[in-house]
C-alpha cells in the first residue's frame, strides 16, 4: 500500500529507557543487582543499550527505574577515586574503559513508583521528553554494535512521521511471547536508511501476547520504538490491559488508527541482523559468547577454547550414547525380550 505520509524535519533527541524491572528470571544473581547490571563479557548490559543510544546520535535519555537500581546511576557516573588509582598506576587501558561510560549521553533518572507496565513507564518520561519525538529502548535487547537499526527507524520517522516499531520474525509457536503485529506493505520505501524493499511496512494492527491461533502474523514487537509524543496523550487515556498493566501495545494500536496529522500512523521496521535478549538466560549466554568471539582481542583464543571444548563435548556425548546403548543390551545368556 501506499503510505499515508506526514513528513517530519523535527530531529529525534532523545530516549527513554524502562529499566525499571526486577529481573526476576535471573534470580538469585538479581537478588541484589539489577538485571541490567549484568556483565556480557566485561561491560554491563546497559551499557550497550547507551552505546546504541549515541551510535544514533541521540545524547539525552532519561532511565525509568525502581527500588534497588542505584547501581545504574552509579555505573554512568564519574568515579574519581577508581580513575585516580589507575591513572597513578598508568594502566591507560582500563582507565579509558572506565570513563567511557560516562560521556556516552546525558542522563537522567526518574522512579517508576508502582511496576504498571511497559506504558505507564513510558509516560513517566513525558516531563523530560517535552513534546519532541523519541526513542524508547527496552535493556533486555541487546542489538549487535554494527547493526544500524536505531538509525533506520529515525530515518523512517523522518521520511514516513507517525511511529515507528521493530519487528522480528519468529517462530509461529512463539509468537504468544510477544506483541505480535498485523502488517501491510509500504511502497517504495526501499532506500529509506539501510533498508530494502519489504523491510518497511505499515503496521494495522496490534495485539499484546496473542494466543498462537488468533496471532495475525510471525511479526513479533521488540524493544526498540521511535514514537511520536502523541502516545503520552493515548497513554493517559489507555485503561489497564493484559495482566493488569498499561500497555504499550494499546497505545499503539490506537496510534495506528489516528490521523497522521493528529501524531497518528505506525510503521514496523522487520530487523534481520542480530538481537539477543540478555533477560532471558539461554540468549544471554548467546550474547556472551558471540560479543567475545568477536572481539579482536579475545576472539582468537576463546575461539580456539570454544572449538576445542565442543569438539570434546562431542565425544563425550558420543561416549556417553555408546555407554547407554550397551547398557540396554541383554547381557550373555539372557533371553532377549520378545
């Protein structure tokens, strides 16, 4: 179909990340430590997300957190003392990692009082958002670095305006995991970024975590949006949904039949490059190992590991079938079964 276009020159500026969660698939390792705090490899999670954040010149994002979240805030803030000791002990290295995280964008941070859902925690960021466009980062993503997904979705919302989401195909059975999208083609929106044709579409229809036979599509909603401040309006007026919670996905849904010109229209972005979700514990060891065998300096050798270890692991689990395997045989002398 044709796109129902509203063109916009207003520059995304800035994000809102929700990083309110209490990581509760993670527990004990959360008990104290917030899921995003996590290490891949020797960054936090969240620190991946602020990378991105900059990478698509975005450098001003307010964090939506909780009770026992501290230690966010303190992870993207000078730590004079720590820099001092390395610097006095020329270890140019680390000190560069350690400041690294503090110049990445301006942050702010807001508490999200009660956990009313992914909606409710967007709105708490309408303050510092003050009307403009925005993106909206969820910290269980993680987007490889060499992705430009982020800057394709702001390419889109210049080019298309309304709102603009991600979209992963998955697995059918799966698809009642996630916000799963009804869809229909955008013309000639090929060249839009880094994007080709098809992967650009108009978004019809939203449905939260729809059963596996009702869903309208293998089109799943993950946690990169650029949204038109017309959501905060919607999310105001949005009732409690599914679980009892004020949902992003209704906020859309209704976006997606408003007027262009009142901040209506949402457009899917399909992502086919790498994502892993760093809150769930098998994507998160993905995540661990494919960032470190990338590395250039670790790369190389956990490699050579990795190869040697599931070559190992290859044997071992042959062995192991074998050993089975005899043991089910019937010993010399015994009648076999008939």
């Amino acid at each position: 179909m044709a796109a129902n276009t509203s063109p916009t020159s207003v520059p995304v500026r800035k994000a809102v990340v929700p990083v309110a969660g209490l990581g509760t698939r993670f527990v004990p390792a959360t008990k104290a430590i917030p899921k995003e705090m996590l290490p891949v490899v020797d960054k936090p999670a969240i620190q991946y997300v602020v990378e991105e954040i900059a990478a698509a010149g975005i450098d001003d994002a307010v964090m939506v957190t909780g009770r026992g979240k501290g230690a966010i805030e303190d992870h993207f803030d000078a730590a004079p003392e720590l820099e001092s000791k390395l610097e006095a002990k020329g270890d140019d290295a680390r000190l560069a990692a350690v400041q690294a995280s503090t110049g990445l964008a301006h942050l702010h941070f807001v508490r999200q009082g009660e956990p009313k859902g992914l909606g409710h925690a967007v709105l708490q960021g309408k303050d510092h958002v003050a009307g403009e466009p925005f993106a909206v980062l969820l910290g269980d993503d993680l987007i490889d670095a060499r992705e430009t997904l982020l800057q394709d979705m702001i390419a889109v919302r210049e080019r298309l305006g309304g709102s603009v989401i991600a979209l992963l195909e998955v697995d059918p059975a799966q698809i009642n995991l996630y916000g799963c999208a009804a869809v229909e083609p955008v013309a000639g929106a090929a060249g839009i970024g880094s994007l080709g044709e098809g992967d650009v579409v108009q978004v019809t229809e939203l449905v939260e975590k729809p059963a596996v036979e009702e869903a309208p599509s293998n089109l799943a909603v993950i946690g990169r949006y650029v949204l038109d401040p017309a959501v905060f309006a919607v999310l105001e007026q949005t009732p409690p949904g599914r679980g009892g919670e004020i949902q992003l996905t209704d906020a859309l849904q209704t976006l997606a039949r408003m007027d262009p010109a009142e901040g209506g229209g949402v457009y899917g972005v399909v992502f086919r490059g790498r994502r892993y979700d760093t809150g769930d514990k098998l994507d998160y060891l993905k995540a661990v190992v494919r960032l470190a065998v990338d590395r250039e300096d670790l790369g190389p050798d956990f490699g050579a590991w990795l190869e040697t270890f599931v070559a190992g692991r290859r044997v071992e689990l042959g062995s192991d079938a074998g050993a089975a395997g005899r043991a089910a045989e019937p010993s010399p002398g015994t009648p076999s079964a008939r």
